[in-house]
C-alpha cells in the first residue's frame, strides 16, 4: 500500500522541471517485475494475433459505428446518436460495404436521441457533421443539453494527437448533469471522424510554419462557434488538444471565460527544439508509451508528490520533458533522471513528417496487431469489453487517410518538446486587445480598444502523469505574475473586473489522460470548475 508523502506542496514546486517519468522509474526500481522491466505483456509487444489482426483488417469496420460502440458505454444512452458522415472512407479490403445501418442507424448528417430512465432528468444526445467554409472543412461535432431547461453556458471539449472525441465517453453524461450548461465535444480538424483536407504549409520561415499550423486547427474551431452562435464558452484540452485552446486563447481574445488544460502537451522549453541552428533532442521518455501497463498508474500511488498537492501512465505518445526552468522554479539539488535516447530512425522518420498512423496504413493486416500494442496497454485498467471497443475506434481513426496530423512536425520536435513552448507566452492569457470584429488593431480608434481583465486558467495533471507537472507550476507562476502586473496600473473599474486566476491540480491515480484514468474524481472536480464559472458570469451579468 502505497504512504502518504512526506513533504509539503511548496516542496514538489520547488522541484526542477524534470524527466515526465522519473516517479515511474524510482517506483519501478523499487517494485518492478520481468514483464515490467522488458515492457512487454504475456503476448509480447503485440498482443493481438496475427489471425485476429487480419480479421479486423478484413471486416473493416466504418469509424462511425466504431464510435456509436464506444458511445454506447455512456450511461443512461442506450441508442447513441451517430451520424455516419465520416470525414474520409477507406475502401474494405473484399470489396464488400459494411455501413452504420448494419448497427440500426441510419444515413444522415445528424442524428438525436434521448437518455432513457435518467435519473439526472432527460437529456437530448446530439451527433452532428458542422459544416465550415472552404473545400472538405467540417468538424465532427457530439453534443449533451438537459430537455426543459435553460443554459446559459457552453463548454468544449478537445481531444489529444490522432485521438477523437469518443475518448470522453467517461465524462459526457457526469459532466452534463451540471445545470444551465451544454456540453460540446468536437473532433480536430483532419483528424477522428472530422473532414481531412490535404494538409499544407506555405510559410517559408520557422515561426511562420508554427503559426500556419497552428491556425490550421483553432481558425476551425473560431468558425464552429461563429456557427454555432456561442458567444463565449469554457475550453477544455487535453494534451495537444490543451496546446491548441493556448493557442486559440491567445489568437481570440475575449471568447473564453474559462480555461482547462489537462495534462497539455508543449509548456515546457528545451533548448534542442526551440533553436533552428541545435540538432534535434536526441532523447525523450518516448518509448515509455508502448512499454507501461495502464493498471499501474490507476492502482498506485505516487510518493514523489505529497498528498496536499494531489485533489484525487501509459498513453506517452506525446511526451513532453523540458530542462530545468531557472526563472520560473528553484533548481533542486537533485539532478533528474536521464532521459532514454531516440532512435535515430524515429528523429528521421519525424523530420521526414512520417506520423505513426502512416506505419499504421501501410501495414495492411498487420495493421491492428499494431495498434494493439498501444491499445493493450493504454487501457488495460478497463473492463475488457470496452477496452475492446477502444482498440477498434483507435484503429478505425488511425486508419484514415492523414491530414492534420502532419502538423506535428511543424509545432513539436522530436519527442515532442513544443517547437514554440507555451512557457514563453501563456503569461498573455486573457491580457490581449479585443478589437472588433473584423478590424485590426491598427485600424482602430484607441478609445474603441478593449483590454481583457484576465480569465481563470485551470491545469489537471494525472497523480502517475508522465507529462511534466513542473511546468504547469511554472505557467501558474508566470499567469499570476502577469496578473499583478496589470493590477499595478489598472483604474477602479479595471479591478473591479479583474477575472485572472491560475491553479495546478492534481486527480489521484491517474495518469496522462486524467479524463478517463480518474474520470470519477475528474468529474467531480470538473463539475465544480462549471458552477463556479456559471456563478461567475451571473454575477457578471448582473453588474453589466
């Protein structure tokens, strides 16, 4: 049984920005078993015969009714509302059809339904394809209101790299039980079940390149609420998805009255990615994703992190380890465990812009035996049933044809340290110039500009998260220093209106997707984010 740790919250921040899985390996050291240490399972890197793979890869089963099965996990939604409008087909390898009516739905754009025996009172379940401007653009879009009342407030949720909005399967019916809220959970552009447009940069220069792909992603989502007439909304992301809402925070002020990161992906700095003329990192905790058994991270207890900063891994794809942050935290006397060095091939494949998925496509049948050796693993703490379903919705999205993950080349280096760290500016959340719709800053009259007052920041990290938790103190750092900064020269009614706020939390036994390891306690503490907010507005509102 895991001790409570000795130490105080002050203590773990004090720590230097360090290896995302150095509580891991000391644990490991301590506890570790032969199958640990080789990081392999009974059936060895891929659990999934080679008969089985090839069934899968024959049946070819469509992403929509993959998601409809991952759904259907959701309590009180016993029919899941799926529309079959995938952003790209894939052919089935017999030749064969296999469609969504084979699972009862039918062929549409959008579909609803409603729970049924809801304790929480009924809610209507919407699946939906939005469309935006411009060829092959539209994001796929899962959506949660309670029937008979009035909301007043929108949240939205992204998902991680390569992943879908079926992921929070966990959290859709707890999270709209909270009253005057929809709850919105959207795919990125050119990736899960959302349209996936031929991916291109035109930028010449580094910064362009970074920005250029950014844009790719939150210009979609600025025009998904532009059509879906939200004024301002909660963001919530995880991993890449937490590194996108930065982005679209700081590219559209004034949008957001709260902001959520889960374990987000890209805050830290390391020299070898942010300097064009330093070779690429040469190591990372990468491997760590194929290797670590789920189980572990939702069963045990971390030490390293003392009990008064926790408020309760194995998906380490993007793995995101920085070097010691000298302005931001205290260098500890300890130095940090050393980082596992990357292959050469993957460095290459990764400059090359090769993406996992594409390894999954071009190996055929052999393609699930693949996937199984992350899916195995990364929910192994689930029951078999749905962790079934998972696999088949990972391989299904995997399969499709590549589109926006050819951003990640461009926005993280290998290993994935952030080609453009968010520690360099997330500090300008909720402090830019709102200017009105379609002007620019320049064009507009002094008097006419409007400066955000700030808005509450929140970041979640997993208790056995190999994300580096040292950085979100760093940013909480940072946002509270910028906010006393703006105090010192603000009027009275500035003050008044004062909205800045930043916060580290940590959910018990959970790894790098909080969201489904600890869902329950996620849940709870999310829930409690959403009333505060909604409280918040109120009062806002009522004050002019």
């Amino acid at each position: 049984m895991a001790t409570a740790a000795s130490g105080s919250d002050d203590d773990y921040r004090s720590k230097s920005q360090q290896s995302p899985l150095a509580s891991q390996r000391a644990k490991q050291g301590n506890n570790s078993t032969e199958a640990n240490r080789k990081g392999r399972f009974a059936g060895g890197y891929f659990p999934l015969g080679y008969k089985e793979g090839f069934n899968q890869w024959w049946a070819n089963v469509p992403a929509a009714v993959a998601e409809h099965d991952v759904l259907s996990y959701v309590p009180y939604l016993r029919k899941p509302p799926t529309h079959t409008q995938t952003g790209t087909s894939t052919s089935t390898p017999n030749g064969s059809t296999v469609t969504v009516s084979d699972h009862d739905l039918k062929r549409t754009a959008s579909a609803t339904s409603q729970s049924e025996n809801d304790p929480y009172g009924t809610r209507q379940w919407n699946s939906t394809m939005v469309q935006l401007s411009g060829k092959n653009r539209a994001l796929n879009e899962f959506s949660v209101e309670r029937v008979g009342e009035e909301y007043d407030q929108n949240l939205v949720m992204l998902h991680g790299y390569g992943a879908g909005l079926g992921f929070f399967y966990k959290n859709f019916e707890g999270l709209s039980r909270a009253p005057g809220w929809k709850v919105y959970a959207l795919d990125l552009l050119g990736m899960g079940r959302s349209s996936r447009p031929p991916f291109k940069i035109h930028a010449k220069d580094r910064e362009g390149k970074i920005t250029e792909a950014e844009n790719w992603f939150i210009d979609a989502l600025e025009e998904w609420r532009v059509a879906r007439k939200i004024d301002r909304f909660t963001l919530l992301g995880h991993s890449l998805g937490g590194y996108m809402a930065v982005a679209y925070a700081l590219k559209y002020p004034g949008r957001l009255n709260k902001l959520i990161l889960a374990s987000p992906v890209g805050i830290p700095e390391d020299p070898f990615a942010v300097n064009a003329d330093m070779p690429e990192p040469g190591d990372s905790t990468l491997a760590n994703e194929f290797s670590q058994d789920q189980g572990e991270a939702v069963n045990d207890s971390n030490p390293n992190i003392p009990e008064s900063a926790k408020t309760g891994d194995n998906n380490n794809f993007l793995n995101a380890r920085s070097k010691a942050s000298s302005t931001s935290l205290k260098t500890s006397d300890k130095s940090p465990p050393p980082r596992k060095p990357l292959p050469k091939w993957l460095t290459y494949l990764w400059d090359a812009n090769i993406s996992p998925f594409s390894l999954v496509r071009w190996a055929g049948p052999l393609g699930p035996r693949f996937v199984s050796g992350w899916t195995t693993r990364r929910f192994s703490h689930l029951p078999p049933e749905e962790a079934q379903a998972l696999h088949t919705y990972s391989y299904t999205l995997f399969k499709q044809r590549g589109s926006g993950e050819y951003a990640l080349a461009y926005i993280l280096a290998p290993g994935a340290f952030a080609r453009s760290p968010l520690i360099r500016r997330i500090q300008g959340v909720g402090r830019q110039i709102i200017t009105p719709s379609g002007a620019t800053t320049s064009t507009v009259e002094a008097a006419a500009q409007r400066r955000e007052t700030g808005i509450p920041v929140v970041m979640m990290y997993g208790e056995n998260d190999w994300m580096d938790i040292a950085g979100g103190y760093a940013a909480e750092q940072k946002l509270k220093e910028e906010k006393e900064k703006a105090l010192r020269n603000a009027t009275a009614e500035e003050r008044k209106k004062e909205a800045g706020d930043a916060k580290v939390l940590v959910i018990k036994k959970a790894g790098h997707h909080v969201y489904l390891d600890g869902w329950e306690e996620f849940n709870e503490v999310m829930l409690k984010e959403l009333a505060e907010t909604r409280s918040k507005e109120k009062s806002l509102r009522s004050h002019g």
